[in-house]
C-alpha cells in the first residue's frame, strides 16, 4: 500500500511533507493520521508554510494549548512582542486579538463575552436557533427538495450567530464573506480582502455607537468594556468582532452538514439517535471527532524545549492538527470507527483545548443536535444527491460543504416557535 504521508529523517528530525491547504490532504487526512501514529511518535517536522512541528498526540496537545508561559498564541506582526507567530498557519496578517493573546490579557477580554455563553445564557439562544430553523424549513418544506447549506444550515447558524452578536445587518453577506474566507489565502484572487475591509470599519462604527447607546449584546459588551483597568480599545473590539462574524458560524455548518452526510450513508445508526435524545447529544461529539471542522491551531516555541522527546527550539511553530489528535488511538480506540455511544466523544479537540477552547462550543452543539433533530422530522424521507455534493476545495482552515442536495416528501409548513 502507497504511504499517504511518507517520512524521512533529515538532521535528526523525522521529516514529513504536510500541507493542510493540499488537496492530497483533504482527500486522505484520515489514512495521514493512521500512519502518523503507527510507530506511537506522533511529532514530525513539515517545511511547508514557513516551517512547523506537527503534533497528533492527545496528552501533548493537551499540554501546549495549556502552557502558554512556554508555546504562545500571540501574533507578533510588529517584531515587538515575544516572536509569536499566531494561532494559524501560515502567519495571519490581521491579528486576532482574543484568540492571539496569552493570558492574563486573554482571560480578561475573554470575560467580555462568557455571559453570552453561560448556561443561563444558552437557555435564551435554544429558542432563537428554534425560530430561525423553522423559518428556513418553511421556505422549502412544500418544494419536496432542497439544497441544505445555503437554504437552511447557514440561514440558521448565521443569523443566530449575528443575533447574539447584536449585528445590525442582513445576513446573507457576512455569511458570503466569511465563506470565501475560510477556504481562501489572503493573496488568491478570490479572496474577499476587500470585503472584509469593508466590513471591519463596519465593525467600527457599530462599536462607536453602541458605546454611546448601549443595547446589551456583545457589540454593546466590547463597545463599553474594560481591560486591565482601561477601555477596550477599538482595535480590539474591532478584532474581536471580526473572530465572532468570520469564525462564529462557519465551523457548525461544517460539523451539520458532516453529519447529514454521515447519518445518510448509515440510516440505521440514524435512526437509532433519533430515536434516543442522549445517544444523539454523544452522537454529536463522536461525529465532531470523526469530521472536526477545523484542521489545526497552531504557538509558538519562546523557549528552547521538548515535545515527545523532540527537542523544540525557541521561535518555531507548533502546529496541533486536530484531526490527528482526533485520531489518537491511545486516547479513542479504533479511531477510523465511528462509535455513536463512544464513552469519551467529548475528549475531542475539534474545538480546540485549554485556555482557547471555542467559548461558543456549547452553542455550536446545541444548533448541531437541534438541526439533526428538526431536519429529520421535518423532511421526511430525506436522501441526500451525494454526487451534487460540493466541499470547500481545501480542509486548511475549515473542512466546509458549499452544497448538500436532497430530496423529501413535501409537507405542510411548520408552526413558528415562540420568543421570550
């Protein structure tokens, strides 16, 4: 059999040839990751996008995302800071100014939007997700078909993402540019830069005004927030916003639509979650271990140091690959299974670990279970056109579906679920 990520050692390093960008890497990640951890050394160097070790083990993606004194988050643009080099692969340009920091400054600006994610906090969204789902339903359920992104994942998601977030806009365009974001590098003559230019001085004026009238979302939460001791300043409310709207939705349609597609090849195992409310909230963090939205995070070294035995020097670049954590057979036996009672789904990475954990995660699980659930009450007979299907061209950022065809037996529209 042809070895999907061949290795060699070169200098004392093991050696291998990833590019989460590639389209051999969206095609055959799974059977990378089983190869990776066949000699149990799941660590290897790639020069690919400027150089970085790339990690799978469980037990030390756990620790680097935890140890920031040692691997950092921070985007050092300027040259002034500590050498980091961000969170992503190859170097972001526009930093991120929640996710690439370290703490304590984390933590603080991270306090400005956990209560919009609290449990108290989910109990207002259930409803919302609710609403904005049947209402996207409603458009097609007469049809008998429909195309599952773009009329009823997205709708969903962004809307309720743009909804917390206190965006005053239409939906339909910050989804379309975060879309093209995410499957793009900056430089491709795709790339929506100008877009996203345009939308972050958006960002700006909405913070400008809700400093001045608050209305108690989170625009209105980083427009009158603090930071040690200080105002956040309008770079970060501005940063911070563009994570929501770019980063917010597009990962969840990602992990739906992965498994619409899953439970359709496997009707069996579909009806058997459907069936059972707590085998499908499990179902939902097996299926993101098997199908994790996001390909990798990444830190950097700001000291000489070890990962795995693999001494690591100061200034390179750690990059976590998520799916080969995912893929840890050490940690989730079998891992090529999918086990909908797997005991330990929620261990995956797909959300990434330790201090930058996606604060809306049990927001995301929350509209995935809901989604799986409503669909296929709501469509029945539901079968999916697997060759109409069209996936994001690359997994470098997200794994995303820009179409999901289906069919189903047409019905009467649905009633509309209440607000408080």
């Amino acid at each position: 059999m042809t070895a999907t990520l061949p290795m060699e050692r070169v200098d004392g390093r093991d050696v291998i040839d990833f590019d989460h960008y590639s389209e051999h890497f969206r095609d055959h990640w799974r059977e990378m990751a089983v190869e990776f951890h066949a000699d149990g050394h799941p660590i290897a160097w790639t020069e690919r996008h400027g150089g970085s070790w790339v990690v799978a083990d469980w037990a030390e993606a756990q620790r680097i995302s935890k140890e920031w004194e040692t691997f950092t988050s921070y985007n050092d643009l300027d040259g002034s800071g500590n050498g980091g080099k961000g969170q992503v692969v190859p170097q972001a340009a526009y930093p991120l100014l929640l996710g690439e920091s370290d703490p304590p400054l984390h933590t603080q600006r991270r306090r400005l939007e956990v209560p919009f994610f609290t449990p108290k906090a989910l109990r207002r969204w259930r409803p919302l997700v609710a609403r904005f789902l049947v209402e996207a339903l409603n458009d097609v359920i007469e049809r008998g078909e429909v195309e599952l992104i773009e009329e009823v994942i997205v709708p969903t998601t962004a809307r309720t993402t743009l909804h917390i977030l206190g965006y005053p806009g239409e939906w339909e365009g910050p989804a379309a540019v975060a879309s093209k974001a995410m499957y793009l590098l900056p430089g491709d003559p795709g790339y929506p830069a100008a877009e996203q230019s345009s939308m972050r001085q958006g960002f700006r004026e909405m913070l400008t005004e809700r400093a001045r009238h608050p209305t108690g979302d989170i625009i209105s939460a980083l427009a009158t927030g603090t930071v040690d001791d200080r105002p956040l300043s309008l770079d970060e409310g501005e940063s911070m916003m563009n994570a929501l709207v770019f980063g917010g939705f597009d990962t969840t349609v990602s992990a739906t639509g992965s498994s619409l597609i899953w439970f359709d090849q496997h009707p069996d195992e579909r009806a058997r979650a459907c069936a059972d409310t707590a085998l499908m909230t499990n179902a939902v963090d097996e299926l993101l271990r098997h199908f994790p939205p996001v390909s990798h995070q990444a830190r950097t070294a700001v000291r000489d140091t070890e990962v795995l035995g693999q001494p690591i020097a100061a200034g390179e670049r750690m990059l976590i690959w998520l799916g080969g954590v995912n893929y840890d057979p050490r940690h989730f036996p079998d891992p090529m299974t999918v086990d909908l009672a797997r005991p330990n789904a929620r261990d995956h990475v797909s959300f990434s670990a330790g201090h930058h954990r996606c604060l809306g995660s049990p927001l995301a699980k929350i509209e995935i279970q809901h989604m799986l659930e409503t669909i296929y009450a709501a469509l029945p007979e539901l079968s999916i056109d697997h060759d109409g299907i069209e996936r994001y061209p690359n997994l470098g950022t997200v794994a995303g579906y820009m179409k999901i065809p289906a069919t189903f037996r047409p019905g009467a529209p649905l009633e509309l679920p209440e607000l408080d």
